[in-house]
C-alpha cells in the first residue's frame, strides 16, 4: 500500500497553466484576429469564459468522485457500455490532439531554426522525449510541471510587458471588432486552445485535498487565459488586426521587434523560441500522459508504461497525415472545435445524470499502488 495523494493545490495549479500554454501561443493573435479583427481581445476573453465552463464541469465531477477519473466514474453514472463509447472518444481526441501538437512543433522548428532537418525528425524526437517522460508515475509528473512552470510564464510576462509599450490603442479600437460576425467560430476556435485542462480528471484524484481542487482551476485559468489574453492584446495592439491576419506566428513577430532595455537583447525570438519548445513539451507530455492513463483504465491495467512504447507508432503516423502547414491549421482549428464536445458538452452531461441519479464517490484515504500508476 501506499499513499499517494501527494498533489497540493498549487501544484495542481501547475499542472494546469503549464499544459494550457503550449503550442497554440503561436498562432494565437491570428485565429483572434482573423475572427474579430480589432476585437480579438474580446473574442479571447469569451474564448476562456467558455473553456472555464468545461474546467468547472470536470472540477465538480472530480469532487463529486474524488478517487477516480473521468474513465472510472462516468461507468458507474452511465453504465459500462455507453461509457466505455465515451472513454473511447476521449482517447482518440487525445491521440489526435497529441499528433498535431508534435506536428506543429516540427513545423515551427524546421521554418525557423533547423531549416534543413527533415520534419520527421523532429516530430518524432518530440514524442520520444514525451513517451520516455509519460513511464513516471503520477507524482513523478506533477513535479515535472511545477519545476517547469516558472521557465515558461515569466518569460512570456516579461515579452509581453516590453512589447505593450510600442502598442497603440487605436488597433484595438472598437472593442467588439469591425466584423463581429466571426466571434463565435473565433470563441470555440480559442476555447479549444485550452482543452489541456482535461488533464485535471487524473490529477484531482492524487490531490492531498480534492475538495479543493476548484481553487487550482480558478487560478490556473485566471494566469494561463490571462496571458493569453496578454498575448492576443499586446499583438493586435502592436502590429494591428490587418497585419497580424498576415503573419503566421505572430506571437514570435512580437518577440523579435522586442528588446529589453539598454538593448542587452536587441530580439527576444531565440530565448522565447526555447521557453516555447519548454511550453510544447509539457503540453504534449500532458496530452500523452492522459491518452495512456485513460487507456490503462480502460482496460483494467496495472499501469501505464507498457502503452507509452506501443502507441507511439501510431501517433508518428498521425502527425504525418496533413500535408503541409496550411492544411495542418484547417485540421487543428476543426479538431479543436470538435473536441469541446468531449470536454465540455460530455462532462456536462456526466455531471447531470450524476446529479439526476444521486452517483456519488466516496473518498478514502488510501488507494492501492495502481491506483498511482
């Protein structure tokens, strides 16, 4: 036996800025700015409202069932089968969402930095790094994100603080946007930026105190939505709605026309580039730890390392399917707006059956081994 509620609140939190800021800070100011011209800020801020009500919904149910995930206890509210349908789902998205996030790393690395590596190469680097990291149990995990975090959201802080001073109010002006016709295609694109905080439904159930794992989620919302929502206003603001709709990356544009003061660094786009590559791994180590963590408990497993190996292949495969970068977006932006019905509408329905049929967990102090993985 062991004891392995080792997760504090503020690790929780960790676990959830850390998998939230990732991959999708790049393109970010352009999927804003493309759905709301000068209301991009607007249509971020909706973009987390709607993501908070998905964290929210699996933060009750992980409350309402503090000693199992979202694969355990949505058996006993639905029943095996029609849960095992859901379980399923969540896998699959996960999977996929694990593969374009390897994917869009190597895109960004052989445009910007090795330019003459093959993308394979570094896509499957990427997932090796995540698959070696996702054979540590559920503790080993947590404090793989708490020591990151601090390399990841203080740099952020620092480029956008520098940056807002070349911004100028009337690229953001009017605030709803000159074409609010795009805002709600923009605000489920956004909210599925932040689909990462699923990781929640395995991390509830190693907390010290689950009961308080509302206060992980209000915080981790608050500081990764509301540097995202930095990053989307400092952008706009700097390079304007029309012209941020013609970079790519946009977020890395306005680390390069950053420069810290005395102009020790003159461009910040290498040392942010390394603080990203830190930001996708974590993301990416998230995503893949649920989709194996969700398959051992699935199918009953002891843990979950013998599935780290073997769903590699097919997640490489995956990543190479969209054919150029282009193509890739048109499949994240479709995916992501797809998957807010695995991680909102399914756990609002979850939570509301529970509530309907009175299923309640209970809690215990001690779990089995497997239990940690």
């Amino acid at each position: 036996m062991e004891y392995p509620r080792q997760v504090t609140v503020i690790q929780a939190t960790a676990v959830l800025i850390s998998t939230i800021i990732g991959v999708g800070v790049l393109p970010l100011p352009l999927f804003a700015a493309r759905a709301a011209d000068t209301g991009a800020p607007l249509v971020t801020l909706l973009g987390i409202l709607l993501a908070f009500t998905g964290l929210w919904t699996v933060t009750k149910l992980g409350i309402r069932f503090p000693n199992q995930s979202i694969i355990q206890y949505s058996e006993v509210v639905l029943g095996r089968w029609p849960a095992w349908l859901g379980s399923i789902l969540i896998i699959g998205f996960f999977s996929l969402l694990t593969s374009l996030a390897a994917r869009e790393f190597g895109e960004v690395v052989i445009t910007s930095v090795l330019r003459k590596t093959p993308l394979e190469v570094t896509v499957i680097v990427m997932l090796l790094l995540a698959t070696l990291s996702s054979r540590n149990n559920q503790t080993t995990f947590t404090y793989i994100h708490h020591f990151y975090l601090p390399l990841i959201v203080f740099p952020c802080i620092l480029i956008v603080a520098l940056s807002l001073k070349n911004a100028q109010l009337t690229n953001l002006q009017p605030l709803w946007g000159n074409e609010p016709h795009g805002m709600l295609s923009g605000m489920l694109t956004i909210a599925g930026l932040f689909q990462g905080s699923f990781i929640h439904t395995i991390v509830i159930p190693v907390m010290r105190r689950p009961e308080k794992a509302m206060q992980a989620s209000v915080w981790g919302m608050i500081i990764a939505g509301g540097l995202y929502f930095s990053i989307v206003t400092a952008a706009v603001g700097v390079f304007g709605p029309e012209e941020t709709k013609l970079l790519l990356w946009p977020t890395l544009e306005l680390a390069k026309t950053t420069a810290l003061p005395g102009n020790i660094l003159e461009r910040l786009d290498a040392a942010f580039l390394a603080v990203w590559v830190t930001a996708v791994f974590t993301t990416l180590f998230s995503s893949y730890y649920l989709t194996i963590r969700a398959i051992s408990k699935l199918f009953r497993l002891r843990d979950q390392k013998m599935l780290s190996l073997f769903i590699l292949p097919f997640l490489f495969v995956l990543a190479m399917i969209p054919q150029n970068i282009l193509h890739m977006y048109e499949i994240i932006v479709r995916v992501g707006q797809f998957g807010l019905l695995i991680t909102i509408v399914y756990p609002m329905f979850l939570l509301l059956v529970a509530v309907i049929r009175r299923k309640r967990g209970e809690m215990h102090d001690r779990m089995p081994t497997e239990q940690n993985g």
